[in-house]
C-alpha cells in the first residue's frame, strides 16, 4: 500500500515536468528558423498532462471550489472566443501546486549564500530547470547564427519611422525577440540567484545589457531590463527598502498606471494622427498607439471594439497589435481583464507579505514592458514567467490554505456522502 500511495505521490511531478517541458520547447522552437509547430496540438497534450496533474494533486475544499469556479469561467469564455489559453492558464497554475516541497529533478531547493524568503523556496528546482531549458535554446540558436544555420545574425527592415534599419537579432528573426529572450533570462537568473551574487555581477548586467540595447535598439526592453537590474541592486545594497511595505504599494500604483495608460490609448487611438499631442506621445510608442485605430479596417484593439466578453473575432492571426494590456481586454473582455488585473494586485500583495522582493521587481518590470509589447501575452504559457508567481502564491493569496488537503476523488465522494445524508433526511 505505502508503494502505491508513493507512486501515485510521484505522479504529479512527472506529469508536470513532463508538460512543462514541451511548453518551454514551444517558446524555444518559436524564436528559431524551425517551421511553425501544430501548437493547437501541441497545446492539447500539454492541457491533458496539466490536468493529470491537478487530479492527482492534493488541494484545500476551498482551493477545489475556486479551482472549479474558474475552470468554468474559463471554459465559458473558450466557447465564446474558441481559444482556450485562459482555461489552459488556470490549469497550468493550479498545476504547479505539485511542486511544492516536491523537488523531484533537482534536489537542491536552497540558494547558496542565502535564502529567498517564505514559500518561493519550494519552487526553486522548477525555476532552475526553467531557467536553464531556456538557457541552453537560446544559446544554442545564437551560436547556429553566427554559423549561417537558421535566421541571420541581423535583421534588417523597417521597425519605426519608416525608415529602414538593421539590428541584430542573433537568429530570432526580430531584434524584440531576442531582447525579450535576454530579459526572460535575466530576470529568472536574477530571481533564483540573486543571493549569491556579488555586486560586481550586477554591475556587469546593467553595462552587458546597456550594450545588448545598442545591438537590438528595444526601448521597452532595455527600460523593463533596467528595472529588474537596478531593482536588484538594491535588493542587496538595502534590506531597509527591500522590507519596506511602502514599496510593494508603490508597485501596485505602477501596475494600475500601466493600465491606465493602455486603457487611455485605446481611447484616444481615433485621434492619433489629428491630435498633435496624441500623436507627440504616440512617438515614444513608436506609433503603437495609431495601431490601434488605423492599424486594420476593424479597428482591432482600439476601446471601441472592446467588448464585456470577446467572441471568436477577437483572435484573428491578421489583426492583431502589439500593446500588451491592450490586448489583455480585447483578447478576452473587459470582465476577464478586470479579474486578472484584481489577481495581479492580490499576488503584489502576496509578495508584500511574503517579503518578496524580486518578486516585486520582476512583476513591475513586465508592466511597464507589456504597455507596449505583446511577448508575455500570448498563447505561450510558458513565456510568461507571472504564471510561476501565481503558481506559487494562488493558495496563500487568495486565503484558500488550510490543514487539510484531498484528492479530486475524494471532494466528489464526500460531496456525494453529503447529498446522501441530506436526501435521507
């Protein structure tokens, strides 16, 4: 009996490494020269070994019954749009439960010369191999580069002003791509190791990404890039600030001007070209903001064309934009964008009393780089490394721990056994 239950005990993490892996592969193979991947597919065995994995997971009654609520919400909103990233994202989250106290790959959940504060320590291995997996692709489809296997080292097109530039790319297609490959790999390197280091790395970053800004030309790469950098510095040069509540409330306003921003641009995105202000603003946007209105005939992505719930329209390949936030409301709906936008300010408030520090820093980082890019908000879970936060925190920072933990198997047959008692009464 003690076999089976430990097998069974095993099964979560196989499953879970299992489908991680293939979604962090998806974003690798996507930055290369490989054809397209059936990703519909891919996406499905990926959604089957998360929900393998959520079955045989222990949670609270109450983590069950908000786990059911939003699968139904999300289910909801795939038969209105027909795309099932928000159900596969809850999944996913829920999912990465069976991580905890679990380090099943790699057994070392410390830091060396340090530790990181409350929970985020159990999750540490699953970082690792996140960071590493994407490590190794990404190095590996630079070096194919500079041998002439897949893209080019440079790219040469017309990126803003219409006029025509060549950046480098390093075999990624799009100088953005790979300055977003760069920054997903700081920002985790940073978060798993920043204990260890010493000033003299951070100095380093802040001039080796300086230079990558001069090969790639990212604006809003190199500015979320800078914050996660100076964020760590002072991570190890205060523990004043870096324990101060007034910080994390001040990451929560970033995070609600990050939006505010992206809902007024949305706004007034009719009024691009004829409003000279506008349009000076829209300058530093790189005319992202005209996008909106004028980018194609619908409109896709200005306020008008927003809805309560998105519909199927909503996820047409031809128009599509790159504000991030934008479409956030426009992929899925005002109402579905509000509730993450509550959850992202409850999982600040988790890093607060966590006294997660880089866990701060890396979530204001993706704010101000999602008013403008659309990396972390696509139909690549793994490309957005928020997911591993709220995968960490859901549980705590929606107040649904408790002492008792259960099986799907047994929520049902306990539900059952009380319907029971109160039909025979």
């Amino acid at each position: 009996m003690s076999r089976l239950r430990d097998k069974v005990n095993k099964l979560p993490c196989i499953f879970f490494y299992l489908g991680l892996t293939i979604e962090l592969l998806v974003v690798v193979i996507d930055k290369s020269a490989i054809p397209p991947l059936p990703e519909g597919h891919i996406y499905r065995v990926t959604f089957v070994l998360f929900a393998l994995t959520v079955f045989f997971t222990r949670y609270t009654k109450k983590e069950w019954a908000l786990l059911i609520f939003f699968v139904l919400f999300t289910l909801g909103m795939y038969l209105f749009t027909g795309q099932n990233v928000a159900l596969r994202a809850v999944i996913f989250i829920a999912a990465m439960r069976s991580m905890k106290n679990k380090p099943f790959l790699l057994p070392d959940v410390s830091t060396a010369g340090g530790r990181h504060m409350g929970v985020a320590v159990s999750f540490m291995p699953m970082l690792k191999y996140i960071f590493w997996l994407i490590f190794s692709g990404t190095l590996l489809i630079i070096i194919l580069s500079f041998f002439g296997i897949g893209r080019g080292i440079m790219s040469t097109d017309v990126f803003r002003d219409g006029v025509m530039e060549t950046r480098y790319s390093f075999g990624m297609g799009h100088p953005n791509s790979f300055h977003f490959m760069v920054l997903f790999l700081i920002a985790l390197f940073l978060y798993i190791y920043i204990e260890r280091l010493h000033l003299l790395i951070f100095v380093l970053l802040f001039f080796g990404h300086f230079g990558l800004f001069l090969l790639t030309d990212s604006k809003a790469g190199f500015a979320a890039g800078t914050i996660v950098i100076s964020g760590a510095i002072i991570h190890k040069l205060s523990d004043r600030i870096k324990n101060a509540s007034w910080v994390y409330w001040i990451g929560m306003l970033v995070f609600l001007v990050c939006i505010g921003i992206s809902v007024w641009a949305a706004v007034v995105s009719v009024e691009a070209w004829d409003n000279p202000l506008i349009a000076q603003f829209d300058r530093l946007f790189t005319g992202r903001i005209k996008g909106l209105y004028f980018g194609n005939h619908i409109h896709a992505g200005a306020f008008e064309t927003w809805s309560l719930f998105a519909d199927k329209g909503n996820f047409v390949y031809e128009y599509q934009f790159d504000m991030g936030w934008v479409r956030l409301f426009y992929w899925f709906g005002v109402i579905p964008g509000l509730v993450f936008c509550v959850l992202h300010l409850l999982l600040l408030n988790e890093c607060r009393k966590q006294k997660d520090y880089m866990g701060l820093v890396l979530i204001v980082a993706c704010s101000v780089y999602t008013i403008v890019e659309p990396q972390m908000m696509s139909l690549m879970l793994a490309r957005n490394y928020l997911l591993f936060l709220f995968g960490m925190y859901w549980g705590r920072m929606l107040y649904l721990e408790g002492k008792e933990e259960i099986y799907l198997w047994q929520m049902c047959r306990r539900a059952a056994d009380c319907h029971c008692e109160r039909s025979s009464m």
